[in-house]
C-alpha cells in the first residue's frame, strides 16, 4: 500500500515509540486521502482520521501477542 509505512510489531520493531505510530497513521491518511497537506476546509477532518488511525494502531499493538513473546509494547501518549 504505502512504502513509507513500517512494520511496527516484533521482530520488526523491537521498540514502538508514539512518534513511530503517528508517523504510520499520518502516512495511511495521506494515502487513502489523497491529500499530503490538506486544504483548510479539511484540516479537521484530516487530523481527527490520523489521530483515530493512531489510537487503533496503538491499540492493536497493545493487542498482538508475537508467538515466542509476550504482549507488544507500544507507546501510549
């Protein structure tokens, strides 16, 4: 889909930082959008998505169990 967007789990990413979550989720929704920087009349829109985007894939991260580990830590602002 989009090649700027890391794999965010283990053994990908030993260590998730928040930084590292916004960056995909702002990725994924300039993606589907369309759009790098959004007019005005968007702005709202456009953050409210990368934000909902960053709370799901923190939550997911939360979530995953990686067989040989445990839980994956992500960060959590």
């Amino acid at each position: 889909m989009c090649r700027s967007i890391k794999t965010l789990r283990e053994p990908y990413a030993p260590e998730v930082t928040q930084a590292d979550i916004e960056a995909a989720a702002l990725q994924y929704v300039r993606k589907i959008s369309g759009f790098r920087s959004p007019a005005p009349h968007n702005a709202a829109a456009f953050d409210a998505a990368v934000a909902a985007v960053a709370e799901a894939t923190a939550t997911l991260l939360e979530q995953l169990v990686v067989r040989g580990g445990g839980r994956q830590p992500a960060a959590r602002s």
